[in-house]
C-alpha cells in the first residue's frame, strides 16, 4: 500500500499529511510556534503532542511521526515525502526528485523568498534524516505560473534588472490554482486543455490567476507575494512611490518591509484583526472599519477579477477557493456586485448555501458560471509526489 507524507514548513510552523495511494488523507498534523518556549503539536485536530522547549521542525517532525507510529498510521516508511517549497525561480516548471542538483537550486532561490525557502529546506533535512531512504520531491509555489508570457511576468523596469538578478512576477499559489484548475474541468466535464477560469484564493494570503486552457496565464502576485490583491495583514499593491515617502519621514527599508507584510491589509485597515471572520461579526455590530476593510478587500478584488479577463478569450467559470472563499458568502456576493457590467451575478439563496464541494452560485442570468470549490494543496502535493516517485 503506498503512502505520501506530505511537509509543509512555515517560519515557525510545520503542516504534515498522510495520504495513501488513493489519495485519501489518512491523517493530519500541525506544530506551531516552535523556536519558542511554548511549542505544541496536534495530531488529528485534537491529540496534543507535547514537544520540548525550543522544538525544531525537525524535532517536531519525529514527535510527530513516532505519534503517527503509535496509533498505526503509518506503520512502514512512506512511499515518498513530498515538499511545498514556495520559490522555484525560473528553474522549476514542475514538482522535481530532490538530488544534491535540485536541493542547491532551491538553496540558490533563497534570495527570492528569504523567509520561506531556508524553513522549506529545513523541513527537507529533517525528513531525510528521518526517512534516508526515501524519495522526497519538491512541489513549488511558482512552478504553475512558470506558464505566463513575458507580457504579464515582466515589470516595465530596466530589462537588466530581470537579466541580472531576475526581478519579474513569479506568482505564488501556483499549486492551489493548479488544484482550481483540474478539478473545475472535473466539475464542468471538460478536459483540463480546454478549460479557462479565474481562480481567486483567497486565505491569509489572497492571490487570484487567470487560466487559459488550463495553464496560468496572469496572476496578482509578483516578484514575492506581496503584490496585487489585499490579504490578512500584506498591503498588496500599493504605489511604489510609498518606499520614497517613507523614507523621507525617516522609515528605513526593514520597517516599511514590516509595515506593509505585518501591518497592512485587513489589520491595517480595521485597527482589529487580520481573521475575515471576526471582521464580518465586528461589522455587523456597526465597526465602521472593520466594514471598510471589507469594503475594500472586495472592491480590490473585483477589480482584479476584471483585470484578468484580458488574459482570456474564454471564461468556463470564475472561481472561489481559500478560507474566506469558501467560508464567507459576504465577501462574494460584495465582490461580484461590482462586476455588473462583465455580466457575473450571484443567486443569494445558492450563494448562502454551506458544504458541497463544487457548488454552483451564480443567477441564472449571470453571463459565467461562478463556483466555490474548496481548495487542498496538500493533496496536490501528494499527488505530484506519488506521481515522480511511480516513474
Ligand atoms: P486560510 O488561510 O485559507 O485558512 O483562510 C483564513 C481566512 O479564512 C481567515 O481570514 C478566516 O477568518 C477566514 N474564514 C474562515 N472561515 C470563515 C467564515 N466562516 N467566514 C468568513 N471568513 C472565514
């Protein structure tokens, strides 16, 4: 029976599952806060695993994997671990085995993700410590988007910028808008070749992308995944003018860095929260700002939804995947109310409607078919992962 392990390393936390061969999860595990004194893991949603002060990812790893052992998930080593790694660079347009090559590339694309991609090789050490034998793969962010025409991924900034030190749009997400992709065509009995979409993932972070026949075409994040639409607590775009002006009131650059990745977005503008959820219950109670950070996420939103309509020449559906995708009717049905004119409508009563995957929101006389379709890059990932390692 095959198994996948899946890792997925944040600054200081650690997402692991286990898939069999099926692609059925089988278990689930998340550590946070590790690095700190009060570092904890769950196992399954509720089985706290006690881990010591200061835990690693790779200390959390074992913890994790011996718990898995104890309660008979994962009684053989894994057929195969696979890794999110958020930056490929232009070296990746797909998942890769991870040999000494691909782990010094992925090294070398460190520059472009200083704080993801040094966690994301933690996580690579840890398992193959942990697990020698057996095959890891890297399934990264960017791969999916390594499709888009220099049109879209070129800034209009000196080209020796690019052909130095390669500044361009990248695009994040790339494994979830993939997942968007293939299993919107499985909803819409289409082939993948000849499916188009706007994908909109909207989580803690927000990224929407525009798919052509089923290769990403245009997307809002850029040369990190700081561009484009407004998330959690990242400003998304914002005049690049800002960097001078702040300067000038005596901001250096690890400020406005903090500011605009820390400090912005929903948070900033609410004063509150970065969590949708908790914004929605404050603006029903009459926050004014928490409404205005509602207000401006949607209008954004639309915006960009609009925005990548000139990437395509057909549209099979526009589609909603993330926690406040998912989750939230209210950011929706604010958002496609600004898209009168291009012909999207949502049906209230369908939009309101919790739970079934793939379900169907729009009026009947929306001009495009609108989805909610609940995202799993974990999945994906295991996917990928069994796929190289049967190869
Ligand atoms: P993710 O990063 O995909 O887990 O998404 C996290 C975001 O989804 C947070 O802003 C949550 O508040 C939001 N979210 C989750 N459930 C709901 C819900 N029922 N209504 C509104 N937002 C939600």
């Amino acid at each position: 029976m095959e198994t996948a392990l899946v890792i997925n390393c944040g600054s200081s936390s650690l997402k692991i599952a286990v898939f069999d061969g099926t692609l059925q999860r089988v278990a689930s595990a998340l550590a946070e806060r590790l690095g700190s004194e009060e570092a904890l893991a769950r196992v399954n949603g509720t089985l706290s695993v006690i881990l010591p002060s200061g835990a690693s990812h790779g200390d959390a790893l074992r913890r994790i994997v011996d718990s898995f052992r104890q309660q008979g998930i994962l009684d053989r080593t894994p057929t195969v671990i696979g890794h999110r790694v958020v930056h490929g660079g232009e070296a990746f347009r797909q998942a890769s085995r991870i040999d000494a090559q691909v782990a010094g590339a992925i090294a070398d694309c460190a520059e472009l993700a200083p704080l993801h991609n040094p966690v994301n090789q933690l996580g690579i050490e840890a398992a193959a410590a942990l697990f020698p034998d057996v095959p890891q793969v890297a399934v990264f962010d960017t791969a999916f988007h390594q499709t888009l025409p220099e049109r879209a991924y070129l800034y209009a900034i000196p080209m020796r910028l690019y052909e130095q030190w390669g500044v361009r749009r990248y695009g994040f997400h790339g494994t979830s808008h993939s997942y968007m992709a293939s299993r919107t065509a499985e909803i819409l009995g289409k082939s993948l070749e000849e499916t188009s979409l706007i994908s909109a993932h909207l989580g803690n972070g927000c990224s929407i992308t525009a798919i052509s026949r089923g290769k990403s075409v245009d997307t809002s994040m850029g040369l990190t995944p700081l561009e484009g639409l407004v998330m959690g607590t990242r400003s998304g775009d914002v005049d690049p003018g800002l960097f001078d002006f702040l300067k000038g009131k005596g901001l250096d650059a690890e400020e406005v860095h903090r500011i605009l990745n820390n400090e912005s977005g929903l948070l900033g503008i609410s004063g509150e929260t970065n969590d949708m959820r908790h914004l929605g219950e404050l603006a029903a109670q009459g926050h004014r700002r928490a409404d205005l950070a509602i207000k401006i996420f949607c209008f954004r939103l639309a915006k960009y939804i609009a925005a990548m309509t000139a990437s395509l020449t057909e549209l099979d559906a526009l589609v909603f995947t993330g926690g406040i995708g998912e989750n939230s009717a209210q950011v929706r049905a604010r958002t496609v109310s600004h898209l009168r004119l291009l012909g999207f409508a949502v049906d209230d009563q369908r939009n309101a409607r919790r739970g079934e995957d793939g379900r169907a929101i729009h009026s009947d006389r929306s001009r495009f078919p609108i989805l909610v379709v609940p995202t799993d890059e974990e999945r994906v990932i295991a996917r990928e992962a069994l796929a190289i390692a049967r190869n």
